[in-house]
C-alpha cells in the first residue's frame, strides 16, 4: 500500500499553444487553444486525466488525514497507525 499526499483541490491544466513546439506544428486555433485537464488529486478513474473526482476533496480540512477507497469513498483518519489496519479496499 503506498499513501500519497495530494495537496490539490482542481486539475492541472496543460493548454495546447503553450506546449514547447506545438505552435510550430499548427495553426489551427482550435487546436491551440485545447486544453488537457490532468488529476492532481489522485482521485480519477481515468488518470492521468481529471473525470471530476476532485470535488469530493474540497470540504477537506487541510489539517486532517482523509484515506479513500477505491469507489471514491473519502473517510478522515485520526493516525497514520490506521492505514496499516485499513482493509484491502483502500489498497490497489
């Protein structure tokens, strides 16, 4: 089991005309302007892509420990000791 702390309440944002290179292979201002949308809360179903998920952490308590299984169920914990009892469902 690893944890990891995600201190992100959105996605990061990749915009297309500000790749390295990708003006020099269009023109295209639609394409320029695409935009990917990549999960910084580690919550997503479709990583590395944001699917939303990240609006399940935003009431979160920044001072707090929060562990999720893996339907997206969030739980705050009290100690870290916890996760080592947590049950396989918080675990991939």
């Amino acid at each position: 089991m690893r944890m990891i702390k995600h201190g992100r309440h959105h996605p990061y944002v990749l915009k297309m005309r500000d790749a390295p290179g990708y003006s020099n292979i269009t023109s295209d201002e639609k394409a320029l302007n695409y935009e990917l949308h990549l999960c910084a809360c580690g919550l997503s179903r479709n990583k590395p892509y944001c699917d939303g998920s990240h609006a399940k952490t935003k009431t979160e308590d920044a001072a707090k420990l929060y562990v999720y299984d893996l339907e997206g169920n969030g739980s705050e914990i009290e100690e870290t000791e916890q996760l080592a009892d947590a049950p396989n469902e918080y675990t991939e």
